[in-house]
C-alpha cells in the first residue's frame, strides 16, 4: 500500500506536493516479510516519486542521500536517479548564472555561485572518496 502510495504521488506534480512529507518517511521503511525486506521496494518509489517534484522536495534530498548506502542496489540506484534529478532541475539555476557573467556581473556573485556549487561538489566527492579509501585498508 505505501508502495502504491510513493507511486501514485511520483505520477501528479502539484497536487501531490503536500504530501512529499509522507512520502518521505517511507524513506525509512523497513518492513520485512518472512524475512525479506520488503520495505526495500518502499524506500525505492519513495526515491522516485521524491525526485519527481523538484524544488518542492528538495527538503528530502538528505534522506534521499543516505540511501545512496542503503544494502539493497535498486534503492541505491533510485536514491541516485532521485539526486541526478534534483541536479538537473538546478541546471537552470547553473544556466542564469553563467548567463549573467557573460553579460554583467560586476560583484562577481554569478562567478562566486558557481565557484561554490562547483566547489561543494568537488568537496562531497573527495569526501566520498576518503571514505571508501579507509573502508579498504
């Protein structure tokens, strides 16, 4: 049921936004059955459905993210589809920004913006990599 749920929100945009709250707690769904976890199915629409709805969901991106570690693949790779959405709804904001520094930005706020989003990425990855680096040794 609460499957169906994360599905049936994923399917409609705006309507469904006052309830990405719900769905976002089916991100720690762990029910089991007969000793499968079947909330792993759970977790993984709640991922689709939460990358769905863009800025509206963006929130959740945390929750979302932790399951980037999550011991089952097909949440893991929805966690991921869900996150490469997110980044991909913010293109536009990448877009504006390097509009404006080939036309005006005397500030240098636009130049500062995408130093930071590319400078926050460059960090998480290194982070990402050091970790896997102690998890080998």
């Amino acid at each position: 049921v609460r499957k169906a749920a994360c599905e049936a929100v994923g399917k409609h945009s705006e309507a469904a936004a006052p309830h990405l709250e719900a769905i976002a707690k089916c991100l720690s769904d762990r029910e089991t059955e007969y000793g499968k976890d079947v909330g792993s199915l759970v977790r993984a629409a709640a991922c689709e459905a939460l990358g769905k709805h863009g800025e509206a969901a963006e929130p959740h991106q945390g929750g979302v993210a932790k399951l980037l570690q999550d011991r089952d693949p097909d949440v893991r790779k929805a966690a991921y589809k869900a996150l490469k959405s997110q980044i991909e709804a913010r293109g536009n904001l990448v877009t504006a920004a390097v509009e404006a520094i080939g036309t005006y930005d005397p500030d240098g706020f636009a130049r500062k913006l995408l130093h930071e989003i590319g400078q926050a990425g460059t960090v998480a990855v290194h982070g990402v990599g050091a970790a896997g680096a102690a998890l080998h040794t």
